[in-house]
C-alpha cells in the first residue's frame, strides 16, 4: 500500500468508521459508497457509522514463516473477527498466546504499529484485536 492512500484512511483505521445504509440498516466496514443489497435505492443513504470495536474470532491463522517486515514480530496470529455490528475484517490478533486462541473468543479493537519501513523511517500503525478479559 502506497503511503498516501494509508494517510488517507488513518481517520477510518484510527476511529473505526464504516458506513450505515440507512435504506435496509446493513453496517460495512471498511466503509462503502453503495450498499451491495440496496444499491441505487442506497446512494445518498449512507451515512458515517462509528463502530465498537468488539468482536469475536470468527477464524485464525497462525503465521510462523512472516514476511521479512514481520519477522521480529512471528510467530504471530492473523484472524477473521466478527464485529458485533456484523461485519467481518482481516486483523492481526496481539497480547494472546496462540495456543490460547480460540474460534469465538470475544476481542476488541486496539491501535497499535504495524510495521516499520526502516528505509524511510516510516512507522505504520492500525488496528488490531486483544481478548477482553
Ligand atoms: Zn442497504
């Protein structure tokens, strides 16, 4: 992902903003113009959606072999979560051992880095899910 399309989407990523269609009640995240079920009749209906932020595992992967930029970071988890709103997202899961993960396990959103480009000094952060204890 170039740096200008990340830096556009920080206030989303940051506040977990989808979209409402306010035509039929479906929440998406990330956020969409139209919704797929309502389509024309939903064009002008959609409107910012501020999500929770909990969820549950709706299904992992453990990474044990991470792309060179996570390497410091493996073995690590990346999972399926279901927000309660009822979309479901891509997201690394932290502060949880693997051997502990479980399908339907409850977590929430944290905002943390996500990887260093040490090239460019840039550091890129996001969200990611730790159980709710
Ligand atoms: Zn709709």
């Amino acid at each position: 992902m170039s740096v200008p399309r990340f830096w556009r989407e920080i206030p989303q990523r940051y506040n977990l903003i989808g979209k409402k269609c306010t035509q039929c009640g479906q929440i998406y995240f990330p956020p969409r113009d139209v919704c797929p079920k309502c389509r024309r009749e939903s064009i002008g209906k959609m409107e910012d959606y501020k999500l929770k932020g909990t969820a549950k595992i709706f299904t992992y992967t453990i990474i044990h072999i991470a792309p060179t930029e996570f390497v410091k970071q493996q073995p690590y988890i990346m999972a399926i979560v279901e927000l309660d709103e009822g979309p479901r997202l891509t997201a690394q899961l932290v502060d949880i051992e693997p051997e502990n993960v479980k399908i339907g396990i409850r977590v929430k959103a944290v905002f943390r880095k996500i990887k260093e480009d040490g090239s460019k000094g840039v550091i890129y952060y996001g969200y990611k899910f730790k159980p709710i204890s």
